[in-house]
C-alpha cells in the first residue's frame, strides 16, 4: 500500500486527477470505478479542466460507479445519477453507452445487481477504482459488518451513515434506508485502487482502515489486503497515522 499525504484538499484532487489521467494516456479504455460524495470533487473539477484542454479524452473510457440509493430516480437532485452528470459526465467527452450506474429505482433489485456485477465482468473487470470513505469506515455502503466475499447487492443504510448524508437532503427521514452496492469483494477483484480522504473527521478511521486490525466491522481495512492500493490523504487526513505509536 502507498500512502501519500498532500499538503491540502486541492493538491490531494490533483494528485488523484493525475493518476486517473496518467491510468487513461496508458490504456484509452480503461474501466474506471468512481465514487460520489464530498471527497472526490475537486478530483472530478481537475479532470473536467484537462479534459476541456484536450489533456485527456474519455471517448473510450468506460466509467462503473460504485453505488446508488435504493428508490430514487435517477432524475433526483439526491440521487448518484445526478451528481455523476452534474459532477463529471455532461462536462467530458465520454460515451453514454459507457457509463453504468446501478438503477435505485429498478423493480427488481437483486437482478439490477447481478447484471451489475455481469457487465463488470464483460468489460474485463476494473482497472482502476476510486474510493472514499465514510466515518464509519465504510466503502462504497458495505457497512460494518459487511462480508469481504460481498458482490453488488441490496443493501441497509445504518443511521450513522443516513445521518452523515443527511445534509444533502431536506431531513433525516428523506434520506433513503437502502442502497445499492458494489461489494467488497467486487472493490477487491479492480486491478488497482485508489483511496482519497481529507479532513481531520477522517484521521481516526482512517488509521483504524489501514493501520488496524483486518476485519469486517472495519470494512475498508480489506484494502490492505489488496496488491495495488494508493492512498492520498491531505495533512488533516493523515494526522493519526503520522503518529504510528497512537495507532492500536
Ligand atoms: C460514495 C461512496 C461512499 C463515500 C463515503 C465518503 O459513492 O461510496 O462510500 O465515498 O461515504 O463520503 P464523503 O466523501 O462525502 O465524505
């Protein structure tokens, strides 16, 4: 596992960004694994802003987003589908036929799911997967307690999560109960993984996911399993682990 720590949000964002566009200039159709929420933002800014300077071009790029709330449209302002084309995809070159984000509003979940994990595996796996984490050490909403063999699935939100979350909509009770996922061992089968973290809320589980124990009530310590993982943490981010001895 590499860790590297960056000076602030906005040098972590390039970092990340750089990697993405280095991984794309190698292979033009690479499959990428991308995440929503907070952490990846100023990342998806950088790679809009190289991708409008002819940097680097999506055109064969193949984008699987790791979640999406169970039951919301993908119209919905809250929804991962809206983020993914408000944050990323309608500023870059990428082809629609190219971008899978699991349907929240499918009537059958479990199949929604399972042709999920299929495409995944038509497109030959994914070479390069973003994730953040969430303060209960979540990845993706594998949440404590999740299997390490976990596929795309059904999942229940705890209230930890829906309350983190909760500041995106109008109240607690808008926050869906149930997601879908990307497992963990679905995370684990990419071929390499990128983990971003800012922020010193972060500091303590993020010493746990990769200092501590291996274990699923800490999901995101399976990363430390995997043989090709960076970490990019701003100072905040990285605060505890810079102090190993504290780290149990
Ligand atoms: C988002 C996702 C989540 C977030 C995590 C951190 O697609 O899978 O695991 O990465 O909840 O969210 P932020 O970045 O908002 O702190």
């Amino acid at each position: 596992m590499k860790i590297i720590i960056a000076k602030n949000y906005q040098s972590m964002s390039r970092k990340a960004a750089d990697l993405i566009i280095r991984q794309i200039q190698m292979k033009k159709n690479s499959v990428l694994g991308l995440a929503t929420g907070n952490t990846p933002l100023g990342m998806y800014k950088n790679l809009v802003r190289a991708c409008k300077k002819g940097e680097v071009s999506f055109k064969k790029t193949t984008a699987f987003n790791l979640d999406e709330y169970a039951g919301l449209s993908e119209n919905s302002k809250n929804s991962y589908h809206y983020y993914m084309r408000e944050n990323l995809f309608k500023h870059i070159d990428i082809d629609k036929k190219n971008i899978f984000i699991l349907n929240g509003a499918a009537k059958n979940l479990k199949k929604e799911c399972e042709n999920f994990e299929k495409m995944i595996k038509e497109r030959k796996g994914i070479d390069l997967q973003i994730l953040g984490i969430g303060l209960n050490d979540h990845i993706g909403f594998n949440e404590p307690g999740s299997s390490f063999k976990s596929k795309t699935r059904p999942v229940n939100l705890t209230t930890a999560t829906r309350k983190a979350n909760r500041k995106y909509f109008s109240g607690i009770n808008e926050v869906p109960k149930k997601a879908l996922t990307m497992g963990l061992a679905t995370i684990m089968r990419a071929k390499k993984i990128i983990l971003l973290a800012s922020g010193k809320e972060k500091a303590e589980i993020i010493a746990k996911a990769l200092k501590g124990k291996i274990k699923p009530t800490v999901p995101a310590s399976i990363l430390q399993k995997h043989p090709d993982v960076t970490v990019i943490l701003d100072k905040e981010a990285a605060g505890i682990i810079l102090l190993p001895k504290l780290v149990k």
